[in-house]
C-alpha cells in the first residue's frame, strides 16, 4: 500500500486525501484504501484531475497535479483516499505555449476521458443525443461521458477462456443490439448483454462454437446528423465502428449500465456462454477512433497526446487517413503498442475473452509515419504475448488504404485472416461465372495457395461467404446491385462489386421457380462454406434467411433492416434445419477439419469431374467433384458442386464390396430430404451415377 501511495500525504481536500500515487499502473486503480490514478502524456504541460460524485453532473473536485510530486518521466499521477466505487472522473489537460496548437490540439476546457477506464457514464441509453460546442473548424465534445471507477470483483467460479482448437471452431458474427432487439426475440431484455444469453439455447442447438461479436467498446452511435430520406429519422451508427473507450464494455448495450453495471453484466454474457461450451470473440477497431478528422470531436486520445496517438503530418498536423474514418491510430509508437497489448490483455485477464477479430488489421502494420512494415512490432508483440499465447488472433487483411494482405499478412504463425478470396471466388463460382474450377480446389483444401508457404496452417483461412459488411446471403440471391437509399449517401456508400445473382428478378416476388432457385442457392453456399477446409464464419440470421432489403452498408439502421427477425426461425425453419444439421455433419468427420496441409497420412484427397478422373479445368467448367477419403477403417466423402445450369450426370468413384455410397446431402430436394440426420443417410439404388440437378451441391458418404 505504501508503494502505491509513493510518499506521505500532499493535502487534503474535504474527505479527499491526495498522495503522490504510482505510474506503475495505468488508469484508475481501485486498491483497499483508495484509488491511484496514472494517465500518459508527453506533451501536456499541466495536468488536473477532475472528480464527480456518482450521479452528479458538476465536479466535486479538481485536483491539480503538481509535476513535481505527481509525475513520472512522462506519466501524470495520484493517489486519493475518500472516494468511492463508481465516482466519476475525467482530466484537463493543457499546454503554457500556443506553439504547434494544431500539432498538439491541447484544451483545457475539455473534459477527457481516460483511455485506460474500464467503463464510463453518460451514454448508458442508446441513441442519446449529446452536446456540443464548435465552430466552423472543429466540433469539439461538452458532453457528459466520464470514465468511471470499477470493481472488478466477479464470481467467475472455475470459468476461464474454453481454448477450443481454431481448427474445430464454427464461428457466428453477430450485432448484440440486433440480435435480439426484434420484437419477435421475445426475450425480457432486448438489445442486451443479458438478451444474448437468452439466445444461448438456441446458438448451442444450432452447433456454432463460438460467437464474434461486432464491437462492444464504448463508440458513438451519434457520429452523424444524417437523415433517412424516406421517413425522416436520425441515422446511428449501429454498427459500432467508432470507438471512444478500448477497455469500457458499451453500457447502452447493458440491462443495467449504469454505475459501472455493464461490467458485471459482459462478465455474466461471457460466464454463460463457457458453461454452454461457446466461445467469445470480439472484433476490436484499434485503427481509428470516433475523434474524426481536424473537425472531429474530442473525447479522449486528442486532447490528451494527438501527435502520440495518432498518424499526423509533423509540419501542418493533418490527419493520415488509412481507416476512411477521418484519422489513424499511431499502432506502432511505444506508447500505443503498449496500449493495445495491455487492452487485449484486460479483455483476456477480467472479462475471459477466448480471441479477437482485429478490423483493418493492416493498419496495425503500418509505421509511425504511415509506411508498411515488414516486421509491424505491434503485430508480433500480440503473437509473442504468453498472456495472448492460446487467444485466438483473426485479422482483417487489408485498411480504407488500399493496402490488401490476404495470404501475407504478418503473422508469426500466429495470426489467421478473414479470407476475403474464399469468399470472392465461392461467390463467383455459385452464381455460375466460368474459370472458377482451380481456385474453388485452393479455397475447398484452406487455400494453400495462400497460406502453406507462409508456414500457416487450413485453420488459418477464416472462411465467410457474408459478414456484416455487404449483403446477407438471402440478398446475395437476390439482388443484383445495392439498394443503399435509406442510407441518405444517394446510394454512394457501400461496394457496387457484389459478385450476387438475384436468380432472375431484383428483390422479393412471389414466383415460386425463383424462391426455389434462391433457396437452393442459399444451400448450396452454406454446404461449400461448411465442407471447406478452415474455420467457416456465419453470419448471424443468415440460417434462417435473414434480409436487408438490398442494403450492402447497413452500418446506420437501427432499425427492421438490421434487427434479426426470430419469426423466419419458423417460417425457414428448413433451412434452420440445414445449417443445424450440416454443422453437426462436419463435426463429425475429423478430415473436414485438418489441422495440417499434410495431412495425418490417413486422409487423402482426389478431384474429378462429370466423370471419375481428373477435373474439368476447362474454362467453361462450372462442375467439381472433390473425393475425401478416410482409409480402410474411415469414411469417404464425395462432394459434388454443380453450378452449370441443366441437370449433369456425374459419375462415382468405385467403393470396396463392403461398402455403398449413401446420400446426406442434396440441396434440390426438400426438405426433410435435402439434408438427412446422422443415422438416416440413404443408401443409394444406383452406385455407379447420380444425377445432380442444376445449381445445386450433391454429399455422399460411404457406409
């Protein structure tokens, strides 16, 4: 306690007792008898620690740090008795000199927030509208956000993070707002933490082995005063992509988020989510804040240190803009790198978090002067991190820059990538584009192509057909261009390169042909997904035919648009029943999950075509027949895609005279027959050919 304390008493104010505190620990430091707070800033000349009672709107104190006593090379700090758990507090931070003051950007009339707080108030309901004060040069933030001081005391009991091999992982991405803010969730609290697990039932039956959860740092949904054109509503950023705070779960998305309530309640979400056997994975955004542009506002990182924090130009102070979101996270100065580490280790440490999705990764191999490293010291720290030594590590290839990394991306043997070819590649070819054939063999296999010669493993390649980000995949078989008008950018927002097929008519009809050629083509797509090698990623509703109504970018809709609707559970229960089952189908055969391009000498593979012997490599080919083969005592499984437009048929391999081919899947069928549980395959009358409808994906098994 003493170390803590760092000295003897400097004065009191009121009940407050102020000792000189340590910069060893960053951040508010709740200990038994008090709270010691350290803040990092190089270039502030002065400091003030400014202390608000819990509920309370104006300061209690503000305590002026004397550096002195009060700092530490270049860390602020102080150690207060008489303040209690969940009082708020915030910091000024200023400059003598007016040199270099759009270099710098020091304002001591703003309140910061720590960028170490484990959470803050002001922002605990959604949507709401904060104050500001600016002018035509800057919009700089007034509003009532404070970081608040937390106990982390949790009654985790045995719970920690599952460590659940990457390589027999089922990943679903999900929106924790949207997910269960329909009213048809029907659970009693809706757009929360504690919704989510009221889900966990029904995420458990479907077989996923983890959920990854779009960012749940505190952001700024408030980012913009954009209006939907067609019923006049304000437009939030509901994806989430705008971080204020990396270390505070977002409190509108708790129950109970005040007072530092949405900890304790992350911590129930994720201890419930173990005890189902699911994983936890968060997408973390470290390459951009919502502090914007020169025009931005200030919440934190700003006002604090700008020419630490972020990329700048060192002679006019502009912002380098590698995110498309107004600015750039300095990554790989000292100060930062140490941030992050320290923020993956908090998630990982307090909040059992089992890995991270990391958004425009790329940037995090950028330098401090905006330049591409070979060696990013950020990227290897995180992969040489022993805390983050079993922390699953899953980067976005490529930045707003330009800069695309797919296959080689720094990794260490450490990092997998959202493989943004698989997805591209298994688009095109289902939509029946030609000259497909030789890459659906690298994405089918985990895309050696791209990821052998770099020393990585199939489970590196996170394989996804749809994220959040474009369309759902009942829109990808249903549109053939955006409809991005609710957006209010007159539809200039979101990727006009789709790779989609709207089976002949744009949008819903009532054709029953094109609602059949559009489910069977959602099919064939969740078949290719859950077959390849690698780790596959669903998009959460995608299973039971969830639709934006053509919206690719529907990061602003909090709304039906976004918001997943429980009722097509029923009314596509079918197709529910497909992923279900499917899911459950690859669990259950260990060679569609190898954990090495070599194989374990057991396991072989063999491409064919229409007929048994090498594939169809023409250019015209539309066909693939992929055979897996267990050796004497396994399975072999015979994959079959038929993307050509008439009905083929496709020849089978020869099995020995103990065994017979059997179906499990066949995507023109209906269901119950297009996929047959475990047990109640069909035997196969005629062992020597099947013919396999158009567009559709054919599975065998041998018994």
């Amino acid at each position: 306690m003493n170390e803590l304390r760092r000295g003897s008493l400097l004065s009191k104010i009121g009940n407050i007792e102020i000792y000189r505190g340590t910069p060893a620990y960053f951040g508010a430091t709740l200990v038994r008898d008090g709270v010691n707070f350290a803040v990092f800033s190089k270039h502030a000349e002065y400091v003030t620690l400014v202390i608000f009672k819990t509920g309370e709107r104006d300061p209690e104190v503000e305590i002026i740090l004397n550096p002195a006593y009060n700092k530490t090379g270049d860390v602020w700090h102080t150690f207060l008795r008489g303040i209690n758990t969940s009082s708020r507090y915030c910091y000024r931070m200023g400059r003598k000199s007016k040199e270099d003051a759009e270099y710098h950007r020091f304002d001591d009339e703003v309140l910061l927030l720590d960028p170490y707080a484990r959470a803050t108030s002001g922002a605990s309901q959604w949507g709401t509208v904060y104050l500001r004060r600016g002018d035509e040069n800057r919009n700089v933030n007034i509003n009532i956000r404070r970081s608040i001081i937390v106990d982390n005391d949790f009654d985790w009991g045995y719970d920690q993070p599952l460590n659940i091999p990457l390589k027999d992982s089922i990943i679903y991405e999900l929106h924790v707002r949207g997910f269960t803010q329909h009213p048809s969730s029907r659970v009693t609290k809706p757009g929360t933490y504690a919704g989510i697990v009221e889900k966990i039932p029904y995420l458990k039956e479907l077989g996923v082995t983890a959920v990854e959860l779009l960012p749940v740092s505190e952001f700024e949904e408030m980012d913009s005063d954009r209006m939907n054109p067609l019923n006049g509503r304000r437009l939030l950023n509901f994806w989430g992509y705008q971080p204020i705070s990396f270390f505070a779960p977002k409190a509108s998305y708790a129950y109970e988020g005040t007072n530092g309530g949405q900890v304790a309640e992350f911590k129930a979400m994720v201890k419930s989510f173990h005890e189902a056997g699911i994983e936890v994975i968060l997408d973390v955004v470290f390459n951009h804040t919502a502090e914007g542009n020169e025009r931005g506002p200030t919440f934190s990182f700003r006002g604090i240190d700008n020419s630490i924090y972020y990329i700048i130009d060192s002679v006019m102070g502009d912002y380098h803009n590698y995110s498309g979101c107004g600015n750039t996270v300095n990554c790989n100065h000292p100060v930062v790198r140490n941030m992050i580490v320290d923020c993956l280790r908090y998630w990982v440490m307090e909040m059992h978090i089992d890995g991270f999705r990391f958004d425009l990764a790329s940037i995090l191999g950028r330098g401090r002067d905006g330049s591409v490293l070979a060696n990013p010291p950020v990227l290897e720290r995180i992969a040489a991190d022993p805390i983050l030594a079993n922390t699953k590590l899953i980067a976005e290839a490529w930045d707003a820059a330009g800069l695309y990394q797919v296959g080689s991306f720094p990794n260490w043997g450490r990092w997998a990538e959202w493989n943004g070819s698989f997805r591209d590649d298994v688009r095109r070819f289902v939509r029946g584009e030609d000259g497909l054939v030789p890459s659906l063999i690298q994405r089918l296999t985990g895309s050696p192509d791209l990821y052998e010669q770099g020393g990585r493993e199939p489970y590196h390649s996170i394989n996804f057909i749809t994220s959040h980000d474009g369309f759902t995949l009942k829109d990808l078989v249903s549109y053939n261009r955006k409809h991005n008008r609710v957006n209010g950018e007159d539809s200039k927002d979101g990727s006009n390169d789709n790779e989609s097929w709207n089976c002949g008519w744009e949008g819903q009809t009532d054709s029953w042909e094109i609602n059949n050629l559009r489910m069977r083509q959602v099919k064939n797509f969740a078949a290719i997904l859950l077959f390849s090698h690698g780790v596959p990623m669903i998009l959460g509703g995608d299973e039971m035919g969830h639709t934006q109504q053509g919206n690719n970018n529907a990061y602003c809709q909090d709304n039906e648009i976004s918001w997943v609707d429980w009722d097509l559970t029923k009314k596509n229960a079918g197709l529910v029943r497909f992923f279900r089952l499917f899911i459950k189908f690859r669990k259950r055969l260990p060679l569609l999950s190898p954990g090495s391009f070599k194989g374990d000498g057991t396991n072989s593979i063999t491409w064919h075509g229409v007929e048994i012997g090498k594939p169809d490599l023409e250019f015209h080919s539309r066909t693939l027949a992929m055979l897996q083969s267990g050796g004497p005592r396994g399975h072999d499984v015979y994959f079959i895609m038929n993307s050509y437009h008439e009905i083929l048929r496709f020849e089978l391999p020869p099995l020995p005279h103990y065994k017979k081919w059997y179906r499990v899947v066949d995507t023109n069928l209906e269901p119950p027959h297009d996929i047959e549980d475990t047990g109640g395959e069909v035997v196969l009358n005629e062992q020597r050919f099947y013919d396999v409808f158009a567009r559709s994906v054919l599975v065998l098994i041998s018994k």
